[in-house]
C-alpha cells in the first residue's frame, strides 16, 4: 500500500502578529470612515441640533480635556466650523462676560480714532474705510490679559509671544470697517515677527456689526442665522457678534500661502454700540 505523499513546503499559517496587523488596519480604516463622516457633516437645522455646524462629540472630547466644556463664569464651550475657505471658526463662550466688561472699562478711557496700514509706507494713516475708535492693550499687561493670551494659545496653538497687543475697538450706529486683508504686502510691517498668521475677534453688538466674508467659499444662504441678518451680512459668509464668542480665522493657508478668501469687513451697526476685541497673530515672535 503506498504511502501518502506529503509535500516538501507544507502550507504555514500566518503569524499571529500578521492576523492582528491586518485587524488593526480594516478597525483603522472603518474608524476612519465614520470619523471623515461625523467631524466634517454639516447637520441641517431641522435635525433638532441647536449648534450649526458642530465639530462633532469628537471634538467637543478633545476640547473638555484641553479645558473647554463648562466655566462657572462662562457656561458651556465649544468650537464651531464655519468655513474652510477661508479657515474659520467659533469658540462660543470663549470669554465671560465679566472679561469682556473688564475689557472695554480699561480700554475706554485711552480711545482715538482707528487708522489703517498704509501698504506703500507701513506706516498708519486716517481712512474713511475705518470709522471706529481703538486702542491697544499692551501684552501680558496684567493677569487676566494674560490668562485671556494663555486661552489664545491654547486655542490656535501659535505662543502668546507671537501676538500683538489685544486691540479694542468701539463702533457706534452707522460705523463699519471695508472689506481687507489682514495680512500685509509691505516689507516694513513684516520686520517685526513676520507676516500675520491669524486673527481672534470677540466682539459684541444689538443689530449689524456682522463680520463678513465677502470671498468665501459656499453657500452663504444655507446658514441657519441667513435671516438675521443685515443686508451687509448678506453680502458674504457672515459671523454674528455674540458678547463672549471668538472668531479665528487664518489669513494663510497650511502651505504658507497667502489666502485671498480671507477678505472680510465689519458691516454697519444698525442698534447699539458694537464693542469688540481684536488679536493677531504672527509668524515669529512678537517683540514689544
């Protein structure tokens, strides 16, 4: 009777760890999926989600761990998408109201017309496009200017030695800032820490006041606050002020190119007086 032949390279099973790589990387890619899904969906308003356009559970998570959730002084926190073109986006509640009226008490008194860069000089000149008065905070001027730049850190991930002095700015009915860059075009402005990066505005007012977008990308009308509007919010992709609330938005892009769509104007106030506070923040450290 002849023996059964056996094969001279027996089939070998796979390696446990090779099983377990290949687990790994369909939970990975599954994961993924349901990731790209849920942080970049934009839910619609009939879905009963009172927060438009929210970065999902994710990143609320993440936010609660890093400090946001909930303040005694400032309720509840979260971020909020509201652009990728340009890049920009809500941290509601990012001060209290007790800092914001702290804000405008110290800055009040020191008020004077605001200017504008002149791209030619870099120097600051008068410009009818800019009818509000200002000043500037000096950085790290005292404790709670510092925690409020320690927040801003923590948020855009750029060093508080990078930003320029907190500026306060006051709009009375009928004021407004043109549609412009922040970034600039002159040599003389970028000596000292490099081009701007970013801008943080916080600013609070009844009817108008509106940041607008003139040159993002999307479909302005889709957002659910369109109606409330004013007729210059409607001109763009637009922020309502909200006491508390910080608009970031990125004048370049991740490559380091400079974002045309980051063209944005502050719109006529219509009822009250719109206070508001501006950072920016550069490339390299920012010397005082």
């Amino acid at each position: 009777m002849a023996k059964p032949r056996h094969s001279r390279f027996p089939q070998r099973k796979p390696p446990s760890s090779q099983l377990l790589r290949a687990v790994l990387l369909i939970f990975g890619f599954v994961v993924l999926i349901f990731l790209v899904l849920g942080v970049f969906s934009f839910p619609s308003s009939s879905g009963g989600s009172s927060k438009a356009n929210d970065l999902s559970s994710i990143l609320r998570k993440s936010a609660e761990r890093s400090g946001l959730g909930r303040d005694g002084d400032r309720g509840e926190q979260w971020v909020e998408l509201i652009s990728w073109e340009p890049r920009a986006f809500v941290y509601h509640n990012f001060l209290s109201e007790n800092e914001c009226k702290y804000l405008i008490e110290i800055a009040e008194p020191h008020m004077h017309k605001s200017t504008v860069v002149d791209s030619a000089t870099g120097k600051s000149k008068d410009s009818r496009v800019r009818t509000s008065s200002g000043t500037f905070l000096k950085r790290g001027r005292d404790k709670i200017i510092r925690d409020i730049e320690k927040r801003i850190a923590d948020f855009t991930f750029i060093p508080a030695e990078h930003g320029e002095g907190l500026q306060i700015l006051h709009y009375e009915v009928g004021q407004k800032y043109e549609p412009h860059y922040d970034y600039f075009v002159d040599e003389y402005s970028t000596k000292n820490g490099g081009q701007r990066i970013a801008t943080i505005l916080i600013s609070d007012v009844e009817e108008g006041g509106e940041t607008v977008f003139p040159a993002a990308k999307g479909n302005f009308s889709a957002v659910p606050w369109w109606n409330e509007l004013s007729d210059c919010g409607k001109e763009g992709l637009s922020v309502k002020p909200k006491m508390g609330d910080a608009l970031l938005f990125w004048s370049m892009k991740p490559d380091g190119v400079l974002d045309e769509s980051s063209l944005h104007g502050g719109c006529p106030v219509i009822k009250g007086n719109k206070w508001s506070s501006t950072k920016w923040l550069r490339v390299h450290e920012y010397k005082i």
